[in-house]
C-alpha cells in the first residue's frame, strides 16, 4: 500500500525534474525479519516502470542484526567522557550519550574515536563543526540512539549504520529489478549510504529526498518509491529499463559464478 506521509509532499521539483515520493508501511522491523521477504512482499507489488526504492538505513541495519539493547551496552569510562563534549541537536542523541559512544568506539576502535576526539577539540576551537565525524567516518556517524520520537522497541536500543550499504542497495536492485538505494535520512537532510546502479546521479536522488518522504517518527514507512512524473518520465522509463536488463544479466552472470 502506497502512502504520502502527513507534512510530507508528494511531488517534488529537481533541477527540472519532477518526482512523486510514496512511503510503504512496514511491521516493526527485527533481526528476524528477512529483508529479501519483506521487498518481495511489501515492495514489488507496487512497483512501476521507471522507478526507484529507497530504503532506510535502519531498516537495513536492524534486519542485520544491528540494533543493541541499552541493557546490552556497558560503557567505559573513555565512552562516559567523551559523551559530555559530544553537542546535542534536534537531529538526534548522536554520540551524546555513553552508550552510542561505547558503541562507536567498538565499531571504530579507540584510537580512531580519540584522533576524532582531538580534531573535534580543535574544530570547536577554529568554529569549525563536523572534525569529529570526518576523522571517526561513516560507522560512528551512522550510529543512532533512542530519542523522544523514536519508534518502541528501539527506544530503548543503539542502533548502528548497516553493513556494507552499497551491496545491499545492489543486492535490492537484482532482487526487485529496480534501482535501489540505502539513506540515512532526516527531517534535516540525507545521505546516500548506498546506490545502484551507481551511475545513477546521486546529487540529484538526494535532493529529491531532502526532506524526508519515509518520516522520522511513528510512520513505520521505512521503505519508499521515487517515481519519475511529467514530460521527462518517458526518457527516464526508457533508462532504467535499460539499467534494469543490465541488473538481470548481473545477477544471472553472479548466480553462475557462484555455481
């Protein structure tokens, strides 16, 4: 079932191009949900020609097994430190708590998080923001905690950024025969964690998704169609139905390989 999620626009304006965004509810995602099962069942009835499925970095992240119970988590004392410099934001609880910074530095290894520690120290002191998670990168960016809006049960759990992102969002694309792509988004921005084909245009795909079609809160739609619309829905149509016969002869040539 197709869905445009309240406070969220359905149609979009990019660089000339126009876009309907649908959100698809989902169950509450586990570690003993199969992501293949949940795309085939829930996803690819209502797919169309031309379009594209994003999905949430999280959903990815917690059918991997990836979600931790706080009660799992005991930090140290490097955790508890570092934690109180970490800045609070309306985009989430980040690193700001020992436990996401425990998980962080397990993730990333101690002495990573603490050359990320002294170039955060040091951004601050220049104004300048972000140091921290440029020297930490993508594994202790990716890491969200439990906050006030966030779905139960993982209000009470750490979840950390999928595993290998690009794979997944190929493996997603052979699987439906659609292009797929892995964000880590929110009602602030997105990021492309992971694309294929990756010649699709990245700058563009995020733009169209900036303000967050799938929700932040209670909407259970962590998986979504961009669906090209207008003039211009013909000629995209006609490319990704040619990307998507490449995206059969890829899996047809992987599943013999691997025979």
């Amino acid at each position: 079932m197709l869905k445009v999620n309240e406070q969220k626009q359905k149609r979009i304006e990019v660089e000339g191009w126009s876009y309907d965004r649908f959100a698809i509810p989902t169950p509450v995602i586990g570690p003993g949900d199969d992501l293949d099962v949940l795309l085939t069942q829930l996803v690819l009835p209502e797919l169309e020609a031309g379009d594209l499925v994003f999905i949430s970095e999280k959903m990815v992240a917690c059918t991997q097994g990836r979600a931790i119970p706080l009660s799992a988590i005991v930090p140290g004392r490097l955790a508890r430190l570092l934690s109180r410099f970490v800045t609070k934001t309306p985009r989430g609880i980040g690193l700001g708590m020992p436990e996401t910074m425990q998980m962080a530095i397990e993730e990333c290894g101690v002495i990573r998080i603490l050359f990320a520690a002294l170039a955060g120290a040091l951004g601050r002191l220049s104004g300048q923001k972000g140091w921290f998670y440029q020297v930490a990168g993508k594994k202790a960016s990716t890491i969200d905690g439990p906050c006030g809006y966030t779905l139960p049960p993982y209000n009470h759990y750490v979840v950390l950024g999928p595993s290998d992102p690009q794979a997944v969002a190929r493996h997603c694309a052979e699987r439906l025969h659609h292009p797929a792509a892995i964000i880590d988004a929110n009602d602030y921005g997105v990021e492309i964690l992971g694309l294929w084909p990756m010649s699709l245009p990245r700058r563009r795909l995020a733009a169209a998704l900036r303000d967050n079609p799938l929700g932040q809160s209670c909407q259970r739609t962590p998986v979504g169609i961009l669906r090209p619309v207008g003039e211009r829905e013909a000629e995209v149509c006609a490319k990704l139905d040619a990307m998507t016969s490449g995206l059969t002869e890829c899996q047809t040539d992987h599943s013999t390989s691997t025979n």
